[in-house]
C-alpha cells in the first residue's frame, strides 16, 4: 500500500491518510445501514402492527428476532473473516443486507417478514464489529479514542435522520419504502468495500467450531423465545416454556462446558481474564438492555393511544439520535477526562431519562418527549466511546476482531432480551389492571353519581360503555408502559458503580 509514516508505526495497516478517510467513510456506512435497519423499522412498528394483523408483543418480534440474528452470527465474525478475507466478508454482508432489506418491503405476512429480518441481521451482524476492527487497525493506537468518537458520531446521523426520513415516506408512499429507502445506500456500500478496503495477506482457515456455534445459537434462540413467549403462554403454566426452558438451560450448559475444553473453542472464554474486557462485557450488556428499548416501546403507545402520526414519532426518534451524536461530540472533547466519569455520566442521563419517561402520561407533548430523548441519546453517546476504550485498552491486538464479536454479541443480547421482558411486563401490567379498573365500573359505584367526577363518561349506553372500557385499556396500558420505565431506569443505574471498577488505560 502507501508508504509508511511514523505516525503509523503501530497500524496494522499502513495506509495514507485519504485511504484512512475512505476507510472511516464506508465503515461508518455500513454501521449507518444496520442501525437505521432497526431504528426506522422501530417507527414503522405501529404501521405493521396494523397491516399484518398482529398484536404489540407479536409486531415486537419483528424487532427482538432481528437482534437476536445479529447476535448468533456477530461471533462468527473472526471465523468468517480469516475465512474469506476481511474485505469479502464486509462486500458479502452488505450484499446479501441490501437484498434481505428489499425482500422486507415485500412481505405479506408477519412470519415473511421475521424471516427476511432474521436474515437481514445476520447478514448485518459483522458490519459493525469487523468494520469498527478495521478502523482500529487502520490508525495508530494513539488514534483509537478519536476515530472511535468520530466514528460513533458519524454513524449516528443516519440514525437520527432516518426515522423522521422513513416516517414521512411511510405516511406518503406505504411502510414498504421505509425498508426500501435503506437499499441504494446498502448497494454503494458494497461497492465502497469492493475497491476501498485494503487487503490482507493470507491467513490459514480455520475450521468452525460447530458445537460451540449450534449450542450457543439455542441458547440464545431459547432464552429469546421463553421471554417473547412466556407472557402469552402463561410461563410455566405451559409444556412448551418449560421444554423451552430446559432445553435453553442445557444449551448454556454445554456451551460453557465445551468452551472451556475445546482446543479452539467458538469463543475463548480465557479472555475474561483481562480485567477490563470482562468488566467491559458487563456493561455493554447493560448498555445493550437500554439502547433500543425506548424506540420499541414507545412508538406502539404514541400512535395507538395518544394519536401521533408515523411522522411525529420519525422526529422522536430522530431527536433521540440527535442526542446521541451531541453526546458523541461531548465525549470526543473530553477524551483527556477519566473515561469511568463519562460513563458514569452517561449511564446517569439514562438513569434520569427512564425517571422522567415514568411521568409520561397520555396527553404527553412533544417539548417533553424531545427533551427526554435528547437526554436518552446523550447518555448513549456519552457511555459507548469511553466504555468501548476502556474494555479494549489492555486486549492484545490479534484477539482484538474476537473480542470486538463478543463486545456487540452481549450489546445485541441485551437489547433483545430487556425488550421482550419489557414488552411481557407491558402486557402483564395491562391485563392485571384492566381486570382491577373494570370492578369499578358498576352502577353501584356511587361516583357514577357526580357528574361533576365522571364528565362525558357514562354507562347508562352501549356507546358510554364502550367509550369507558376504551379509556379503561389505555389508562391499563399506561400503567404498563410505567412500569416498564422504571425498569429501564434501574437497570441504568445499575451501571454507574460498575464503572469505578474500571482500570484506567495507560497513556500511550
């Protein structure tokens, strides 16, 4: 490649810096491509709630299964990698993405388009660790905290522009083209990798650990599955939750127990040993739980019970990214303070956003919910750079690709598995006390009495009756969705004292 410098004495790459630009700008597409995948398809949720027929916890998996693709394939990284070659393996994800996504917009039916999301995020699923890998290895260590920082921010203004983008389009022209939207930019991402990533010298190919890939896969399939469905079955109460249940426990069990003994395991547990990457494990898996789970949760609310168009909530969730980029920028010119601040900061502003979203009501304006989702996505930004330097700050450098796998692996479990406990609590919540308010609906309860207590509401009709057991549901739902905050709110707060844990890197 380009000649040498001294400032690229440690790079794995050696390159110049207008091929570190390019390098910088097609990764950071890439990144852009899968998150606008979950962020407008998260808009788009009540849409789809409406054209397949199907109810919140159902549309959600449209959501948690996508995750859960990313998650099984993101450790087959490194393997497919040293299989392919790193720059095939970017053209080849971003190929088969851009495909999938286009065959989403074309779905008839619920479980058509699970299948194609399962597919789209597990051909998504090493854009974001393998290319953030190629970042690093393209800069100097002493680079890694800035072109991280830039990296983040960067990747956010799709993000941010995509739901406010996607929601109008989805009004104007249908929910399909707010898949369809994200094609174009698939396809030139795919050609960017072609002809700009540099290439590597051949390596050997190793073969795949198949049991740890199959065990670890129904693990994970089954803990996705007994959370998505445990509600709806009611829990152990049903043969298929505790066949689930049991099968999930064993294949943790022998993945675990083969990882441990294996002479090339999927994943070498060994690396927990750095202080730092287990500590940062943790919390990415935290940082996971709350990432996505307020643009799941609260599109199905605003446009089903407190009337918001697609559009209004693109802006939302558009102004949640704004946020995050701004936290970005933040943790970017505050790379010289103690990192374990920023993210106590960071898992703070969570914290404080989850409190405030518990004083939603019904009626919430949209000054409010844009405040709070600034909030929310500068937490996001402030805590991902700093944690993602610390955890890999002590990790030897050809472990780098596989720890990168089980950094996003953990990120992409976490979100799916706090969004279906959250949606299971909404559901729960709901049914419980929809039961508890209707036993006051009686003609014997003297507050029917006091119309100057009820105000238009009667049951002295059918359509007063209705109008009552309407309101009922979304006073129930509320209640539900209260919940589910607060438990967003504690695990955030969660975090703040595993920060000071942290060792901090060394100067470099």
């Amino acid at each position: 490649m380009a000649t040498t410098t001294a400032a690229d004495e440690e790079a794995v790459y050696k390159l110049t810096f207008f091929e570190r630009v390019l390098v910088l700008v097609f990764v950071t597409l890439a990144a852009t491509i899968y998150a606008s995948s979950i962020l407008i398809a998260s808009a788009l949720l009540p849409k789809l709630q409406g054209a397949l027929s199907a109810t919140q916890d159902e549309v959600s998996w449209t959501m948690t299964f996508n995750i859960v693709a990313t998650a099984v394939v993101t450790p087959m990284t490194g393997w497919l990698a040293d299989r392919l070659g790193r720059r095939n393996t970017m053209v080849w994800c971003a190929s088969i993405f851009a495909v999938s996504t286009f065959l989403c917009g074309t779905a008839s039916t619920l479980e058509e388009l699970i299948l194609w999301r399962v597919i789209q995020g597990a051909a998504g699923a090493p854009l974001v660790p393998l290319g953030q890998t190629l970042l690093l290895d393209s800069n100097p260590k002493r680079l890694h905290g800035t072109v991280t920082a830039i990296f983040g921010m960067a990747n956010m203004i799709g993000p941010a522009l995509g739901p406010w983008v996607g929601g109008e389009i989805s009004e104007l022209y249908g929910w399909r083209w707010g898949f369809w939207m994200i094609v174009p930019v698939a396809v030139i991402t795919a050609i960017g990798f072609q002809f700009i990533l540099p290439r590597r010298a051949s390596r050997e190919r190793p073969s795949l650990d198949w049991s740890g890939l199959i065990t670890l896969s129904i693990a994970i399939a089954g803990a996705q599955l007994v959370f998505s469905r445990g509600q709806r079955l009611d829990w152990f109460q049903s043969s298929e939750i505790v066949i689930v249940t049991f099968v999930t426990i064993i294949a943790f069990y022998m993945f675990f127990a083969h990882s441990l003994t294996a002479e090339r395991p999927f994943i070498r547990l060994y690396l927990l040993k750095d202080r730092n990457y287990a500590l940062g494990l943790i919390l990415v898996f935290i940082f996971g739980m709350l990432n996505f789970a307020p643009v799941v949760l609260l599109p199905p609310l605003l446009q089903n019970f407190s009337g918001y168009t697609d559009s209004a909530i693109g802006v939302f969730i558009g102004w949640r990214g704004f946020g995050t980029a701004l936290g970005f920028f933040l943790a970017m010119l505050t790379t010289r303070v103690d990192p374990r601040i920023m993210m106590i900061m960071g898992f703070g502003a969570q914290s404080y956003a989850g409190f405030g979203m518990m004083q939603f009501d019904l009626n919430v304006d949209q000054a409010l919910l844009a405040t709070n989702s600034i909030i929310q996505g500068m937490g996001i930004g402030l805590t991902w750079v700093p944690m993602t330097v610390v955890t890999f700050a002590t990790l030897a450098p050809e472990y780098r690709a596989e720890g990168m796998s089980m950094f996003h692996l953990l990120r992409n479990f976490g979100s799916s598995l706090f969004i279906s406990i959250a949606v299971a609590e909404i559901v729960r919540t709901t049914s419980a006390n929809y039961a508890r308010l209707t036993e006051q609906v009686s003609p014997f309860n003297e507050v029917w009495n006091m119309p100057w207590a009820t105000g238009a509401w009667t049951i002295d009709s059918v359509q007063g009756m209705a109008k009552v057991a309407s309101e009922i549901v979304r006073q129930a739902t509320m209640i539900g969705y209260v919940n589910a905050f607060l438990m967003y709110a504690l695990v955030a707060a969660a975090g703040i004292p595993l920060c000071l844990l942290a060792r901090l890197p060394r100067k470099v």
